[in-house]
C-alpha cells in the first residue's frame, strides 16, 4: 500500500472514530454536554492525526533505508516517488528526499548523476544535523566521478561543518570515518597520494561496515602503490578484498592482487 494511502485511511479512521465517539454520547447525554464533547473530540483529531501520519513517515523511511541496504534500487526510487507526492508542498522535506535519492544514486555506482543530484540540493532547507552527511556524500559521489579537487574541498566542509561532534558515532555508521574515508579516497583522485594515507589509515582504525573497510583499503593500497610502496600496497588491498569480496572497490582491490596494473580510473 502506497504512503499517501496509508496517510488517508489513517485520516479517516481518526474522523471516523471520532465521529462514532460523538453519536455515542448524544444517546447517553443531554445535548449541550454531547456538544461539548464534540468539540473536545474534534479539539484533539489534529494531535492525533499528526502522531498517525509521523508514524506512517518513519515507517516509510524505515522501509526506504530497507531497500537501499539490500540493494533494491528500483522499490527504493518507487518508494522516493511516492514520498515527494505526499511531501509535494514542503520545501524542506522534498529537499530531504533528494538528498535521500542522491544516496541511492551514489549505492548504484551513478556517481556523476548523484553528484549532480546533491549539488542542486539547497543545503539551507536541511536540518543542521544532517548537512555533514549531505556533504560528505556529496564528496564521495565526486571523488568517485573523478572530481578529485573539488570532491577535497567538500570533504573538509563536511568535517567543518560537523566540528568536535563528528568525533562521535551517533548512529550506525561513523561520520567521522566516513569523513576520513572519503577526504582520502579525494585526495588521492586529486592526485595527492602522500597526503591520502593518513586520513585513510585514521578511518580503517576507526572501523565501520564491510563496504566502507574495502572501499578505505582500495584507495590506501592505491595511494601507497603510487607512492612505490609495493608490499603495503598489496596488504591494503588484500585487506580491502576480503572486507567485501562482492562489492566493486573489494573486487578492484582483488584484480589488483591478481596482478592487474592499469592505472586507476574513478
């Protein structure tokens, strides 16, 4: 069942529960008490109806994350479709949910179509909190497309804007690894492999999900190869292949060891 559905049956079920709540007292009350019954009821159906619909919200970006962790792309943008047709008439929400498409977009390997995504997001209808993430995928989706330079100057927004806070895992993922990870992975496509190892080291020490090890020890063992580092090359890589075997940095990291040595390409 579609979201703006769930949001009208939920509309309904309050105005119709408040309804059978208002015949109920007119049998059992003389009538100017039914009335204020009445209005009490009808006082409070905007409360509710407001809990019922950021309820159904935070089921429906619940199902969104779902989607995107087991990379259904296409349910994950039918489901962004069907968001921004309830949220048509705010600004700020559908600002969110391009942010929240320009992630699925960067998850399907579309980095220059989401760089150009989040580029076009109005940061200033984003709450603050959420504007390092936005950054920091901003960052990526560029050093990915091969936008080094400007994907480095990103990246240090993103730690700017999250100051001593980034420090600190608030959720699931770690934003300043993350951060770390992806100042790196920049710095290196920008051509600075010497400056991309420390940040890369500080966010493999730091830990996080199989994905983003593999994708930090690709871009470690690239910079350290660059750099004429042979052995510790091949020891990030082989640590970024069996991090996630099955995800594109790991199976690079992989044709790497096997002996590939083409030059890196974004």
């Amino acid at each position: 069942m579609s979201v703006r559905r769930q949001l009208l049956l939920a509309r309904w079920a309050v105005f119709a529960l408040c309804a059978l709540a208002i015949f109920a007292t007119t049998r059992v009350a003389d009538l100017p008490v039914s009335w204020l019954l009445a209005v009490g009821l009808l006082a409070g159906v905007r409360p509710v109806q407001r809990r019922a619909n950021r309820f159904i919200a935070h089921r429906a970006f619940v199902k969104l994350y779902g989607t995107m962790n087991e990379e259904r792309f296409e349910d994950a943008h039918a489901l962004l479709g069907d968001l921004r047709r309830v949220y048509a008439r705010s600004a700020s929400a559908l600002e969110l949910l391009r942010v929240h498409e320009g992630s699925v977009l960067v998850l399907e390997g579309r980095f220059v179509d989401a760089a150009r995504l989040l580029d076009s997001v109005d940061r200033r209808k984003l709450e603050p909190a959420l504007v390092p993430w936005f950054l920091n995928n901003l960052a990526w989706a560029l050093a990915r497309g091969g936008e080094g330079a400007r994907a480095v100057t990103i990246a240090r927004e993103s730690i700017d804007a999250s100051g001593a806070s980034g420090d600190v895992a608030r959720t699931s993922e770690d934003l300043r690894a993350c951060q770390l990870g992806t100042l790196g992975a920049a710095l290196f496509v920008a051509g600075q492999p010497g400056d991309a190892i420390d940040p890369l080291e500080q966010a493999i020490a730091r830990g996080g999900a199989p994905r983003h090890q593999a994708a930090r020890g690709f871009y470690l063992g690239e910079a350290l190869h660059a750099l004429g580092r042979e052995d510790e090359a091949r020891t990030a890589w082989k640590r970024a292949s069996e991090a996630a075997p099955s995800h594109d940095l790991g199976r690079r990291a992989r044709d790497r060891l096997e002996g590939a040595t083409t030059p890196y390409r974004a």
